[in-house]
C-alpha cells in the first residue's frame, strides 16, 4: 500500500510501467488471498482477492500501451515482461483457495486469459532472449508455477484433460530451465554483476 500508494503522485515514468508494476497490488493481494483462505479466514481471503484483481484490471491497460507504444524495455532485463504471464494464473490459483479450488466459468475465464499470456510471450521469447539469458527471466517463476498448479486443478477435476496436461508439465519444464540456465550463468562466472 505504501509503494503503490507513493505513484499516484505523478512521479511514475512511463518507463518504469513494466509487469513489476504488478507485484505491490495484484501479486501480493493474490498470495495473501491464498494465505487467508489456507488459514480458514473466508471473508479476509475474500477481500484480498477483490483487491488483487480490480489492482490487476486497473494496471492492465496501463502496462500493456506502455510495452506497445513506449520505449522497448532494455535488453538486458527483458525478462522482466515474463511477469505478464502471473496475474490470469496466480489470481486462478488464489480463487481456487477462496472457492473450494473447483474449475467453474470465471477459473476457466482466468486459465483462457493466462494461456494467451503465454502465446504472447513465447512470440516475444527471441526478443526478450536477444542478449542472451539473463537472471530477470526469473520474472517468468511466479507465473509458470501457478500455471503449473492451474494445470494440476484440470488434470485434478478431469476437465481439458490435454490443456491441463500441457500447462503442469510446461510450467514445471520451464522451471526447471529457469533453474538450469541460472546454474550455467553461475558456473561461467556471469550470474552476478560485477
């Protein structure tokens, strides 16, 4: 609230308008939405989730005309668009926490919403891979792992039993590729910069 509070000032260049922009309001509300609702707090779990998604839906526009029409983001921390991927399938998987984790219309809405986030980012993978891996495409974790965990609630309920499969293990598979390419940037001495 601090953070995200402090940009309505007009300070916020729109440079700075990436995905992370997401992680005060939306990543946050989301897990905690999770947390309240593993808790047994129905009604709290209930209110972080309105939080996080009316912040997602407010940040959305913004985010997206700025990574259209703005500046390209660096090469360097490119990977940092991978965050794009979370909110459809981290707030998926916080209204599974907060509704008894069954697929209804509004969780397949979210999981349609998060595969085409996917589509749109594996389109920019050479882009964003121009310079080469990076330790930003860790931006990509958060959402391939609740992909993961969206997958896991098709396979779960028998429903979209292809798309379910796909999503658990090309999330899971891309973690681990995030994990293997940060182990050979820290085996050839180029992990942390000098």
């Amino acid at each position: 609230m601090y953070r995200a509070g402090g940009l309505w000032r007009g300070v916020h260049t729109l440079d700075a308008t990436t995905p992370i922009v997401y992680l005060p309001t939306v990543a946050t509300n989301f897990v905690s939405a999770t947390a309240m609702a593993a808790l047994g707090w129905s009604d709290y779990a209930w209110l972080f989730l309105g939080a996080g998604l009316f912040s997602w839906l407010s940040l959305e526009a913004a985010i997206l005309s700025r990574l259209r029409t703005g500046t390209p983001v660096n090469a360097p921390v490119r990977g940092i668009v991978g965050i794009q991927l979370a909110p459809a399938f981290v707030g998926c998987g916080a209204y599974f926490a907060v509704s008894g984790g069954h697929i209804d219309a509004f969780a397949l809405l979210l999981i349609g919403y998060g595969c085409l986030q996917f589509l749109l980012l594996l389109r920019l993978l050479p882009w964003m891979l121009e310079k080469g891996f990076s330790p930003s495409f860790w931006g990509f974790s958060f959402g391939l792992a609740a992909m993961t965990g969206c997958g896991f609630h098709l396979i779960a309920e028998q429903r979209l039993l292809f798309l379910g499969y796909f999503l658990a293990t090309t999330g899971s598979g891309l973690v681990m590729l995030l994990l293997l390419a940060t182990l050979n940037l820290a085996r050839q001495g180029r992990l942390l910069v000098k």
